[in-house]
C-alpha cells in the first residue's frame, strides 16, 4: 500500500497539472459531504418543531417510498381521490 502511494505521488508530482485537479476533486467531495450534513441538520429542525407544534403529518407515497414504513404518520394518501376527501 505504501509503495503505491509512493507511486501515486510521484506520478503527480511529475504531472503538476492534474495536481490542481485532483485538490478540486478532493475539495468538491468533502464539500458535497458537508452541505448534506448540514441540509439534513437544517431539515431535521423543521420536522422537530412541526411535531412539537402538534402537526400532523400526511405521507404521499410513490414508486421510491412503497418499501418504507409509515406507521407514525397520521393520513396516508394512496390515491388521488383520497386527498380530495381529506380537504
């Protein structure tokens, strides 16, 4: 493993062109990883207090979400016609 990274430098060390690149590739990565993180964090919160606000929650499944459980939820819409009943 060593000498492959050994290798690895050395390839880039001798291609400083793609040294940019790869610091690019790196940083877009951690990036991305950060923003989910802290999407998930945000939207976390909007859930939080709509279920200490006593909100209820209606589930709108689709061909994603059929193998999920949605015990918790309050309504769940399986067809159109169903939402029609509940306004």
């Amino acid at each position: 493993m060593i000498d492959f990274l050994r290798e690895a430098l050395a390839w880039i060390a001798a291609h400083p062109h793609w040294t940019l690149l790869v610091v690019f590739l790196c940083c877009l990565g951690e990036s991305i990883i950060v923003l989910g993180v802290l999407i998930f964090v945000h939207e976390l919160g909007h859930f939080l207090a709509a279920k200490a606000a006593g909100m209820r929650c209606v589930v709108v499944p689709c061909a994603h979400t059929r193998h999920q459980d949605f015990d918790e939820c309050d309504h769940r819409l399986a067809a159109l016609p169903e939402l029609l009943t509940l306004l």
